[in-house]
C-alpha cells in the first residue's frame, strides 16, 4: 500500500511495509524500490525520479496505538470510505 499526502509542493507519500523490512530493500537497490512502487501505483511515474537513492527513503514506525487514526484517515474497516486521493493515482 501507498499513503499519499498531499503537500504545497508535490506529494508526500509513504509505503506500508512490515516493521524492519527496511534492511531487505536496501539489500535489493532503489531501482527495484521505484519498480516496486510504480506497480502499486503507476501515476507516480512521472516523480519517481525525485528519488535518486534510498538515502531519500526515511523509515517511520507508527506505534500500534495510533493505528485506529489511521484507519480513519485512510478508511479502513467497516465504514470504508473511497479516498479522494484514489482517482489522482489510477
């Protein structure tokens, strides 16, 4: 999954990955990241460049607490809502 927020200039976005998987895709290289990211969603493509190396990539963990936000704001579980963002990335 990818989370995109939107900023005044640009995107913010994040890959949902599992906690310290990191290690695993360093191992395999930003080509293979940008590949990665693009089958998820291809309408990046124009901007995957902005990420010459994995040293653009910072890892963030969310505590499990804040879980239930997140679900909101990316509206998972029962009251799923389709997010606006959807249609800027199909």
């Amino acid at each position: 999954m990818v989370v995109a927020t939107p900023r005044s200039d640009g995107w913010q976005c994040a890959r949902i990955i599992e906690k310290r998987s990191f290690p695993e895709i360093e191992a395999h290289g930003i080509v293979a990241f940008h590949h990665e990211i693009l089958a998820l969603v291809p309408g990046l493509a124009a901007g995957i460049a902005a990420m010459a190396s994995l040293d653009d990539v910072k890892p963030l963990s969310i505590a499990r607490d804040r879980f239930p936000l997140l679900r909101r704001i990316l509206g998972f579980g029962r009251q799923t809502v389709q997010s606006p963002l959807a249609k800027e990335f199909s």
